[in-house]
C-alpha cells in the first residue's frame, strides 16, 4: 500500500483544476475561463491500484497585488512544500514564460530533493517539433524527475502520469476511505460550484470581488437536501450586476448552480441564493477561513 500528497502547481488558467477534476473522476475543483479561480488548496483523492494519491489543487501562481493575492499565492507554495511529489503543469503553446521561469527558481529554493514532474499540458494545440522544443528547453531550467505530455480536457497522457505517481508514493496506509475523492466539507464544495457559475456569467473583474458561503443545510425527510447560500459582494452596484434585470442573472445562476449541486450528491436539491453588499469582505479574517486561506499570509 502506497499514499501521499501530490501538489498540482502552474500559472493560473494551466489546467490544474482540469487535471485534478480528471485525475479524480470528479468535479471537485472549480473550472472556468478566468484566471485565479481557485483560492483554496483542494484536495482530490484518487486510487491506483494499491496507491492512494491525493492531488492538492493550488492556487495559481502569479505578482500578487492585493491581500488575497498575496494569501492564495502563500497557500499554493504552502501546498508545494508539505507535498510528497510536485507536478508543474505547463501550457504548450504558452511555453516558458516569465512567470514559470520564476516558478522553476522558486522550485530549486523550496524543494530540495523531492520528486518534480513536468507535465506539458494542451499538446493538441501545437506541433511536435515545438513541443520537444520545449521539453528540452525546461528540463535543462530544470531536472525534473519525468516529463509527461498531456491534454487534461482530453484526457491524454493521464494515465501514464497517474501511473508514475501511484509508484513514486511513499509505502504505508491510505489516509482517506477508498470511496472518498475529497476532503473538503460538501458545503464548501457547493458554494465552489455556485461561485463558478457566477464567474461564468459575468465577464468583468466582478468575480474576484465575490464569495459564496453556505449559510445552512438542512436535510429533508424525502431525502432531498435545502441548502441557503449567501454570495457577498464588495459594493452596492455589484449587487445589482449579481441580481441582473428583475433578478434574472441570480436565477440563472442559481438553476444551474442546483442542477451541478444535485448531479454531485445524486439528489434533488432546493438552492436559495441571496445577494448581501460586505464592503471590506477581502479584509475579514473570517471570509478567509473560509476559503481555506491564512489571513495572515495577505500581509
């Protein structure tokens, strides 16, 4: 028997979510178009045969500017270095920008000697000769353990590289129930989902000035679950643009944050949604707690 800790790290928007939500079988971790959408470190728990690997979703790594930047940024290196092995996902047709240049420095410094892989993510949107172009050129930056090539979305390579992990893992007994695949609290998991469909919906710079948080929970005779979310935004015309025209954005977003919400647990589920206006949310311990965030680490 075989289990530990993977610690999934990149750019924002490499595909980390998506590979872990592969990995798993499962839709654990938020997936959108925006960048920085995952703030907490999720885990994911996956088997391979005897192994059990659990995949910690870091926040993506990038200058960050505000209090929350500086925490997610904090808690994805945080996830790194209490990890057994790292995996680095990278986009082909990006290659090695300045910020994986910096995260490869960064590596060198907090890793010591434990295993890293690279995994080269989206191959199918570039050649062959650019992307061993690229290997070649990130594993002279770096002496990764293994390369792997992969297309999260697609799901190749995923195999080969769940393999690999299952046999790097240190020998001893698993951490979690084998039907477990994670270890975040299913309220925090529906508030995720909810919070991904009010990313989705609305384009603008609004999404990283919201949260949600699952207020209650109430189980029901019939089986079905009632569940009251807030989502809180930093000003009074962002409740407005979350509301949308005689409440039509909200009800949206809260039809299709239910039907992800049920398909996760197998049952219907009654979702209401209510909007409240939190000026100085990004400063409150509390909402960072929930997040899974240090609020010290914003300093």
């Amino acid at each position: 028997m075989r289990a530990g800790f993977v610690a999934l790290i990149g750019e924002p928007n490499a595909g980390k979510s998506t590979l872990l939500n592969r990995m798993v079988g499962a839709k654990v971790s938020i997936v959108t178009h925006k960048v920085q959408t995952t703030r907490a470190r999720i885990r994911g728990v996956t088997m391979a045969g005897r192994s059990q690997i659990v995949f910690v979703d870091t926040p993506g790594l990038f200058r960050p500017r505000r209090r929350l930047d500086r925490a997610m940024v904090a808690a994805a290196w945080g996830g790194a270095a209490d990890a057994d092995i790292v995996v680095l996902l990278i986009e082909a047709q990006r290659g090695m920008t300045d910020g994986v240049r910096t995260i490869v420095e960064v590596l060198k410094e907090k890793i010591g000697d434990r295993p890293v892989a690279l995994a080269i993510n989206k191959i199918d949107r570039v050649e062959a000769p650019q992307l061993l172009a690229l290997t070649e050129e990130m594993n002279k930056a770096f002496p990764f353990t293994r390369t792997f090539m992969i297309s999260a979305e697609r799901g190749h390579g995923i195999e080969a590289l769940r393999d690999w992990l299952a046999g790097e893992l240190p020998e001893g007994h698993w951490l979690y129930p084998e039907d477990q695949i994670a270890d975040l609290p299913v309220k925090m998991i529906a508030a995720e989902m909810t919070r991904e469909k009010l990313t989705l919906r609305l384009h603008q710079e609004l999404p990283y000035e919201l949260t949600v948080e699952t207020e209650s929970w109430e189980e029901k005779p019939d089986g079905s679950a009632r569940i009251a979310q807030i989502v809180y935004v930093a000003r009074d015309g962002h409740k407005g643009i979350v509301l949308g025209r005689k409440g039509e954005t909200i009800k949206a977003v809260g039809q299709a944050a239910r039907l992800e919400i049920e398909e996760f647990l197998g049952r219907k589920v009654h979702l209401f949604l209510t909007v409240k206006v939190r000026p100085n949310w990004l400063d409150e311990a509390e909402r960072f707690s929930e997040m899974g965030l240090d609020f010290k680490d914003g300093n």
